[in-house]
C-alpha cells in the first residue's frame, strides 16, 4: 500500500497540540535551577520528546480509536475522510510509540520512564477496554497529567541528572495540572453532538454545556490561585502578583463563555489559555529563585 502524502500524516499528528507539553518541559527546565547554557541538546532533545514523539503519538491514536465519532463531528479529518485508508492510522501511532521510546532511552531513566507513563495514558485514553476518554472526569485527568504534569517534572529532572524534583515542583507541576483539567474540557464543546451519539460521557455532556463550562472555568481559577497563594507565601510577591494579574485577565473571556459555552469555547481556548500558560513560566522562573 502507498504510503500517505506527509502532509495528510502531519495532519494526523496535530503539530498545533504539540505546544502545551513543550511548553510545561520548558516550565521544568526553567525551574530546575540548573545553568541551561550546556544543556542545549538535552533541552532540545526533551522538547521533541514532549511534542513530536509523545504528543503526536497521542494525537493519532486518539484519531485512530475516535473514528467513528469524528465520522460525526469532524469528518475532514484524515481518517474519516478517507485520505489516511485502511491501518495507517494505527500503523502510524504505533510506530510513533517505539520511536519515542527510543529517543527517551536516550535522555536517561527519568525520561524513559515518564515517556513510558505518558505513552500508556496516551493508550489507555483513546483505547478499549480502558478508554478513559468514555468519562470527562477521567479522562481528562489523563491528558491534562501528561500534557503539564509529567512533561514539567521531566523537564527538571533531566535537568537534575535524573534526579527526583523537589516539592515546590511537584506541587507546582501538580497544581498546574489540575488546571489544565479545565482547559481540557474547552475541547469538548465543539464534539457534543457526536460523544451523545457515541455515548462518550464528556464534562459537557454529563454536565451539561453551562454547569462543564462553569466547573472549567474554576478548575483553571482554583489553580491559578493557589498558585499565586503558595508564591506569597513563599515570598515571591511580584511573581504572585503577576500569576493573580493573568489569571484575572481571563475573566471577561470566562464570563462570556459561561454564557453561551459552544460558541465562545474557542475564544477562551484561543486568548484565555494564553493567559493560563504564561502564569506558568512566571512561575517557573519563580522557582528558578526559590530552589
């Protein structure tokens, strides 16, 4: 069988998804501590990792085992359509799996093992029998874990020389986890129709389009403020100050949002995670000072 046109299978693999993950390494890197000045391949190194291995491996098979709902939702992807035929999805997701595991081995234990994690959760989301993707609240937790989590605490530990990051970190790392739970949900509005078809239990659905959205919007608050509270606490006013600034920045993206969720969804995933994803470096420069 021929093999597909790249640009059909750079479709598959969503380059655009790819930032998140690279930007929470980057986060990791940033608040190790550590001189980046002769780090530059192993920073570059784990931000492949991150994006174009990992992420885009989740990305196409997530496609591959969403097929039938996005025949629904969005039948001009590359499987649905019929531009990417037969296996090739789950060819391709496959063969993106061993090569990232390849490319981590190469970057040390601590990184093998997250991609090894990542990997599995990028699995168990899109695949039966698991398929946490069936609920919002599960599923979720899956990619927001691996897409901020896991990639921030990676990006410090090789850093670190494989070693386990310390608690500000992890809580960090953590927190910003949980809100990317909410920022997860943001993509759940544009599937509605099809995950009630297809009987995928997603916030919106479970919830309702208002309640997801209001439960979205003080899942990525909730956070964000905590955040802000621990770096007070820490001693770290203006960093606190400047997270509290971006976050309240969001607001009138939130407000609207809540009020018509499917239509406005978008607007906060194109201006308000912005917002979100800054108040992540700050903090992680924050970080860099406290460690």
């Amino acid at each position: 069988m021929r093999l597909p046109h790249p640009k059909v299978i750079a479709e598959l693999l969503k380059p655009i998804t790819w930032f998140p993950p690279m930007w929470a390494f980057a986060c990791g890197v940033i608040s190790s501590g550590v001189p980046l000045e002769t780090h530059g391949l192993k920073i570059l190194g784990g931000i492949v990792l991150a994006g174009p291995l990992v992420c885009a491996c989740s990305q196409a098979s997530n496609d591959w085992f969403d097929r039938h709902v996005d025949a629904i939702n969005e039948p001009h992807r590359p499987i649905p359509s019929g531009r990417l035929p037969g296996y090739w999805g789950l060819w391709l997701a496959m063969v993106w799996t061993v090569l990232s595991l390849i490319w981590a081995w190469g970057l040390g234990t601590w990184a093998f093992r997250a991609a090894a994690l990542g990997l599995a959760l990028a699995w168990a989301y899109s695949a039966p029998p698991l398929r946490f993707k069936q609920n919002g609240w599960v599923g979720n937790a899956a990619c927001a874990l691996s897409y901020e989590g896991l990639a921030w605490l990676t990006g410090a530990a090789v850093m670190l020389g494989n070693q386990v990051p310390g608690p500000w970190i992890v809580v960090f790392a953590l927190l910003y986890s949980f809100g990317a739970h909410g920022i997860m949900t943001l993509n759940d509005f544009k599937a509605i129709e099809g995950d009630k078809l297809m009987k995928v239990n997603s916030l919106p659905v479970l919830m309702g389009e208002k309640g997801a959205a209001w439960m979205a919007c003080l899942i990525m608050l909730f956070a964000q403020w905590a955040v802000g509270l621990l770096l007070a606490h820490a001693g770290m006013t203006k960093s606190a100050l400047a997270v509290l600034a971006l976050s309240l920045g969001q607001l009138p993206l939130m407000y609207r949002f809540v009020k018509d969720p499917v239509a406005k969804a978008l607007s906060v995933s194109a201006f308000g995670v912005p917002l979100f994803v800054s108040g992540m470096m700050v903090s992680a420069f924050a970080l860099r000072e406290m460690v």
